[in-house]
C-alpha cells in the first residue's frame, strides 16, 4: 500500500509550531538566551554528525558534542580574529577520535559551527529584524518546497540523493524566497537589492539541505535522528539555516550585506 500523501504532515505542524514558539521566544530576547538555543543546536547536531560518519564512536559523539556547545558559547564572546581559530577546534578533535568519516565529520563541522557563530553575530550586530528575515527566507523556502512538491510533483531534483525532492519545489522555494526579500525591502532601508540576495539564500538553504541528504543516503539512514517529530533530527530540520548562514558570512564580503544593498 502505498504512503498516503499528507501522512506526515500533522507531527510536523505540531513540532514547527513548538521549534517556532522557542525559536521564536529566543530571537526576541537575544543576547545569552539566544546564544544558548543556537549553541544547543549546534552541538546536537554534531552529536547527530559523529553518529552518521561513525556508528561507533558513541563516547566520542558526546564528547565532540559538548564541545561544539561550548565553542560556539564562548567564540561569540571573542573578537573574530580569536574566534575563527576556536571554531574550528571540534573538526580538528574529531580527526584524533573518529575511524571513518573523518573528513566529512570535520568538513560539516566547521560549517556547522560558523553558521552558528554568524546567526549569533548577525542577530547580535543587526538586530532582530534582520534575523527574522533570514529564518523567514528559510522556513518559507522550506514550506513552499514542500507544498508545491506535493501538490505539482514533477521532476525530481536529484532523485538519487533526495528522492522526494522535485523541480518544482524548489522553484517554489525561489519564489516564496523573493516575495519575503521583497517585503522586508519595503520593511527596511535595504532596497530591491534583498530580492536577489534572498533567492540567493534560498538556494544556499537548499544546498545545505542535499548535502544533508547525501550523508544521510551514505549512512543508509533516513533520518539524522528522531529528536524532532515529523522532521527527523536537527540536521535534518536546520540544514536548511547551515547553509543560509554559511551563506550570509560569504554574502557580507561581497555585498556589504545588509547595509549595502
């Protein structure tokens, strides 16, 4: 029998709507509390990490995990020069632990990390408005993706890493990407400029999340973890935002981003 096609879509809306109302909550506040939701986040999703590089490294998986928590805690508080090189510690731990995967375990790491650090930067620096604006780019991205690719079908993107994936949800991604850069730009002083730079983060979104899925589709696994009802894990629920924020770091050298659009 075949899977029904909206099975799954009640466990997520319940786990969005509680992600949300602490994401949410966190923005708001800023400073430590935000801080500590995204520290948690990156350490958890490291701890997924080592798990599906190297079944066997279960010590080493909190280890490395506990690690992640407290580079990303303590690395905001440095000037970035001090910063950089404290981020890329857990990759370079996880070499001396792990027996197989190493290089893709460090790779991700670092990127893992580095988004983080620039979440917290950026929501620190610009404020609140700017990073709902890079949440909203993704979780519409996400959203509409799902939607259209249910509805419309067609197809498939990359069928042999992410076999639910389709062109037209991603193009729908674009889409509802730049209808968000184009209400933020009414919103804020940064210009017509956003629109682009939000499909662009889009697109990165994306990029996190297929990456995602050919570690995932390496390890023989569907999900990251079961942490989160509906979505999986945390890689598989912020793979999204790994790549959008990785993004944003490369987007403010060239742009000037988000003063400068």
């Amino acid at each position: 029998m075949s899977k029904p096609r909206w099975d799954d879509l009640a466990p997520r809306l319940i786990s969005a709507v509680a992600m949300i109302a602490i994401g949410a909550t966190a923005v708001w506040l800023g400073g430590i509390w935000f801080h500590l939701l995204i520290a948690v986040i990156c350490g958890g999703m490291v701890w997924e990490l080592v798990h599906l590089c190297d079944r066997g490294r279960v010590r080493s998986r909190n280890i490395l995990a506990a690690a992640a928590f407290v580079v990303a805690l303590v690395a905001i508080e440095l000037p970035p020069a001090f910063a950089l090189p404290l981020l890329m510690l857990p990759s370079m731990l996880g070499f001396s632990r792990m027996e197989q995967g190493g290089v893709t375990y460090a790779v991700f790491t670092a990127l893992i990390l580095l988004a983080g650090y620039a979440m917290m930067d950026l929501r620190d620096a610009f404020g609140l408005v700017w990073m709902l604006w890079l949440m909203v780019v993704v979780v519409v991205t996400d959203v509409a993706g799902y939607f259209a690719g249910r509805t419309f079908g067609g197809p498939k993107f990359w069928p042999r890493v992410s076999p639910s994936k389709t062109w037209s949800g991603t193009v729908a991604g674009w889409i509802g990407a730049a209808v968000v850069g184009l209400v933020f730009a009414g919103l804020t002083q940064a210009g017509m400029g956003l629109i682009g730079v939000s499909i662009a983060v889009s697109m990165a979104s994306q990029i996190g999340d297929i990456a995602e899925s050919a570690i995932k589709r390496r390890a023989g696994v569907k999900d990251s973890s079961n942490l989160l009802p509906g979505h999986g894990g945390l890689l598989d629920r912020f793979d999204g935002m790994l790549g959008a924020a990785v993004f944003i770091v490369i987007a403010a050298q060239v742009t000037g981003f988000p003063g400068a659009l």
